[in-house]
C-alpha cells in the first residue's frame, strides 16, 4: 500500500446537521439470503421518472433477469424478473403515493437464471450508459434516479470528479456498509471502470469515520497498483446527519455548492452510491440485472434484526417473517431509516430497487405534543442547507407565497433535521414539503 496521502479531511465541512444515536447493531451480521417468496410483485416504476411498460403477459414464464418492464424514455429504467416461475397477473399497484402496472409473479422456488444472461461488454462511455440502462440501474437508497441518466452527462458539463458515497449516515441501515464488507472486489472492480471508462481524473471515495472495518477495505482501493498517480483518495467523513446527502457529499468533498434544480453534473461531479457501483460491475461481467437487494431489517420492534439479500418484489410481511418477525406492539414500517424513511402503507407493500431497510418501530405512534414557536433559531442553526424553517412555516401558515422563493425552499433536501431539533415540536419537515409544492403551483400559473 501507499502512504497515508491516500485518506484526505474534507475539502469543507457541512453548517448545521445533528449527532444522531448510531444503533448499527447488524454493522457485523452477514447478510442471510432469503429464499425465494411464494409470490412476488413486481412495480413498474421504482425509480423517479417514466414507469416502465410491461411486456409480459399472464402465463408466461419468466426466469431471473428475464425482463419484463420496457424502459419507458430516457428517464426511466427497465425491470426485471428477481424469481423464476409464471406471470400470475398484470395488475395495479399503489404505495408511497404514487400508482402504477406491477407484474405478479408466481414462484417455482427454482430460481433459474435467464439462459440469454450473458456479460456485458464495455469499451467506451456510451456501453458504460447502456450497461447502467440494461441493469435497470437507479438510485439504490434514495430517490431511483436512473443511472444511465447520470452517466451520461452533456458534452458541455465536462465531469472532473466522482464520488463514491459510503456515507450511510442514518442510524439502523448497514446495507452499504455490508457490501464494502462482503463484495470488496466487486466496489473496487467497480471503481476502477467508472474511472477508466469515462476518464475522469478524480476519484474521492467517501465515508464517515466511524466504520473503522469499511474504511480498512476502501483504503485499499485507493492504494491500488493501478491508480500510480494517487488519483483515487478516500476520505473520512466527520459523523453526522445528513453527510451522505448528494449536495452534501458534493460540497464536503470538493467545496462546491450544487445550486437549487441543479445536479452535481452542473459542478463537475458524478456521484455514485457504492453499492450502486458494485451492482454495475457485477451486472457488466456477468449479465445479472438488478434483480434483489440487500436490505437491513432493524429497528425497536424487530426480533432477530438482519441483513437480507431480497428478491425485489417480495412483501414486506414475508421479509419481516424471515427476521423472526416482529413485536406484537410494533406500530410502525418504514421503507428506510428513521430520518427520511417513508411509512409502508401495510405488510403487503414490497421491496422496490430502492429500498435499502426496514425499519420496524414499537409503541403506540402519537402526534407530538406542538407548542407555539418560540423563535430559538435551532432549526436554522441544524439546516445544513442554511434554510430558516420556521420562517418558512410563517410564510405558509399566512399565505405569504411570494416570499417562498425568497426564503430558498426549493433547496430543501427534507432530511428532517429541524424538525428533529425543535423543542416546540412543530412539523417542519412536511411544512417545508408543502411549501416546495406551493412553489412549484405558482410558477406554474
């Protein structure tokens, strides 16, 4: 290895932000895999952008991989069977607000591979996009922005660094943790052909400083033979909420603010979840789509807390069973972590491309006890987007829409960090998210 030049601070530190409880008790559980579920049920559309359309029919038999969702335009990504069996149904599906077609699929327990899988040959930046779009690659933990859209930037937006996001900063999820564990050569592999493939010149692999086994193994990466010229830097991360946040992770590791409806692309800067790049490499040797995700199954109802490798499609109940299943007060599912989790509207809601926990809690959910404001600054002080909440929740609650784009809240990544430090306990998080919607209606008109 080379010397410790390779681990590098950051360029800049984030304003704002919380210290919040770690609770990575599954940091050293290796992931179990499930078996495969009696029925899955397959969305056409996990990932932000245009559902996919099905091109299966009721009846027909389908393997692992084999698609059954058709992209849907350039922001959109393909979907792929994660069971082997037969095409029950092309049905509706509603869950996180948002409807669509999914395909139900029965099962043989098999799990046969789809014989017309084969490696995926990459020599230039254009296969590197196609491979992105074949996986039915997307965001794998937030938003499901299609890969191949990222990969694929403007010829006048040249790119000068990528970003490896290892931040996975909310308390319970180690999913990506386990992946820097448990598929090494596939990350570094991974790495090595994003950087060489688009010929970007720097690389900054970034996680915070508290997974000491992680940051053993991605120290190696960028001490690689290969990297001669010390290119590829890993970066220690200070720990705090919300560091893995794509705007975030831009400014600490390179100083550069992505501005309001912008992308990193717009600095310079590709960003990469790392299980995302280990899914690229493994997909482009050996012709697998994303077709099962490992998820974390943690939380103070959960009985026997796990990573789980789970066919995409299978209920959340059945996954929950396999954790041993949970307390007989739990009270509440969320698709991800405590801070910017989404509630599951039942058991039968599934895991989709981007869900990278489940977080189950206990206890009876009461609203919070709100008090009037009473004007302590904190939830300015913890935005790391330097937004004022509560003067936010003042233009909404009198109607003062004019004065939102003033106040920037179209800057608001929703990572609940002023609601989580107000002493009155008003929701400022969803008066934020409300008033990026009235936004948003009135340049409309």
């Amino acid at each position: 290895m080379k010397g410790k030049e390779s681990i590098i601070s950051p360029v800049r530190h984030i304003r704002g932000g919380v210290l919040l409880p770690h609770l990575k008790s599954t940091a050293d559980l290796e992931t179990a895999v499930m078996p495969p579920p009696a029925v899955v049920r397959i969305p056409m559309r996990q990932h932000i952008g245009a559902p996919a359309a099905p091109v299966v029919n009721k009846g027909d038999r389908v393997y692992v991989g084999t698609l059954i969702g058709e992209s849907g335009g350039f922001v959109s990504a393909p979907v792929h069977s994660s069971v082997s069996g037969t095409v029950k149904s092309v049905e509706d599906y509603s869950a996180g607000g948002q409807s669509c077609k999914c395909i139900v699929i029965e099962s043989d327990g098999l799990m046969e591979n789809d014989p017309s899988l084969s490696p995926f040959a990459v020599k230039t930046k254009e296969d590197l996009a196609k491979a992105a779009d074949c996986c039915g690659l997307v965001g794998l933990g937030g938003a499901g922005f299609p890969a191949k859209v990222k990969l694929s930037p403007p010829e006048d937006k040249p790119i000068d660094t990528l970003i490896i996001n290892g931040a996975e900063c909310e308390p319970y999820i180690t999913s990506d943790y386990r992946v820097c564990i448990e598929n090494y050569e596939d990350v570094v592999e991974g790495v090595y052909l994003l950087k060489e493939t688009l010929g970007i010149p720097n690389v900054i692999i970034c996680i915070e400083s508290n997974k000491q086994k992680a940051i053993y193994k991605l120290y190696a990466i960028a001490s690689d033979r290969r990297d001669s010229l010390d290119t590829v830097k890993l970066m220690k991360l200070p720990t705090s909420y919300p560091q893995g946040a794509e705007k975030v992770i831009v400014y600490s590791a390179t100083g550069r603010r992505v501005p309001a409806g912008k992308l990193p692309a717009d600095v310079g800067c590709i960003v990469m979840n790392i299980t995302s790049v280990a899914t690229l490499y493994r997909f482009v040797t050996t012709g697998m789509p994303l077709v099962s995700k490992r998820v974390t199954v943690d939380g103070t109802a959960v009985k026997e807390p796990k990573n789980i490798m789970v066919p995409i499609g299978t209920s959340v109940k059945d996954v929950l069973e396999f954790a041993g299943g949970v307390a007989e007060d739990a009270s509440e599912i969320i698709f991800g972590g405590p801070m910017m989790g989404v509630d599951a509207v039942n058991g039968d809601a599934v895991v989709e491309k981007r869900t990278n926990a489940l977080t189950v809690m206990r206890g009876e959910v009461k609203p919070p006890q709100t008090t009037p404001c009473i004007r302590c600054g904190r939830c300015a002080a913890g935005c790391p987007m330097r937004l004022y909440p509560a003067s936010v929740e003042a233009a909404v609650n009198h109607g003062f829409a004019e004065r939102l784009e003033k106040l920037n809240v179209d800057y608001c990544m929703e990572c609940g960090c002023c609601s989580y430090v107000c002493p009155a306990k008003r929701p400022l998080t969803q008066v934020m998210r409300l008033a990026k919607e009235e936004l948003r209606r009135n340049k409309a008109k």
